[in-house]
C-alpha cells in the first residue's frame, strides 16, 4: 500500500520570515538602544514605558504563535500536491505575512520608535 507523506508543518519560506521579523525588532531595539540610549531607558523605567514594553512582549509571542499556528494549518489543508494548489497556499500564505505585518509588527515597531516621546510627551501635558 502507497503511503502519503505528511505535508511540513512550515516550509523554509515560512520561518524565515519568523527569524527575519525577529531579528529586525531586536535590531531595532539594539540600535536604538545605543543611538538614543537616554530616551529609551524610559521604556523599562517608567511605569508607562514598562507596562508598553510588556504589552509589545505579549504581542510578539502572540504574533509568532498565531502566525506559525495559522501557516501550519495552510500547510496541512493545502498540501503542495500540484501548481494549482502551490499558488493557492503562496497566495493564502502571503495574504497571511502581510495582515501579521500590520496588525502584529507594525503596532511593535512603532511603541518602541515612538514610546518614549509618547511617554515624555504626556510628562509634560499631565505630569506623571
């Protein structure tokens, strides 16, 4: 009896753009860390500034389990049996990277370009 392989939980294709992102907020992060290092030493000790950086922490897992959940079951429903069913996973598939990208890392990449100005900003209207 022929068996049927098992279809990859994830292709090469799909975790790279998981290490890619990662990378690139750690990045990000390192970099401003050592370019605007007094602003963003707020982040972690301002009240404000470490309830952001949590809320971008559970943002991240939530983001990278979703997408990894999300692209393990496209993986299995659409096994790359023939052309047909390989545009439709690459399609699906990028539809699914570009919603992540701005519903999960844009709103990350901006707390930590904006969240210390956010943060000194609202010291000087209300004077936390």
């Amino acid at each position: 009896m022929l068996k049927v392989p098992e279809p990859d939980l994830w292709t090469g294709d799909q975790l790279n753009h998981v290490a890619a992102q990662l990378l690139m907020l750690v990045a990000f992060f390192f970099g401003r860390l050592v370019f605007k290092s007094g602003s963003m030493s707020l982040l972690w000790e301002h009240p404000l500034g470490v309830r952001m950086l949590i809320g971008c922490a559970v943002l991240t897992v939530f983001n990278f389990g979703l997408y990894l959940l999300l692209h393990a079951m496209l993986n299995r429903c659409f096994p790359p049996n023939s052309d047909e069913v390989k545009r439709r996973r690459a399609t699906l598939s990028s539809l699914l990277l570009a919603i992540h990208l701005i519903v999960f890392f844009a709103p990350v990449f901006l707390i930590l370009l904006l969240g210390p100005a956010s943060i000194q900003f609202a010291e000087s209207l209300v004077g936390i």
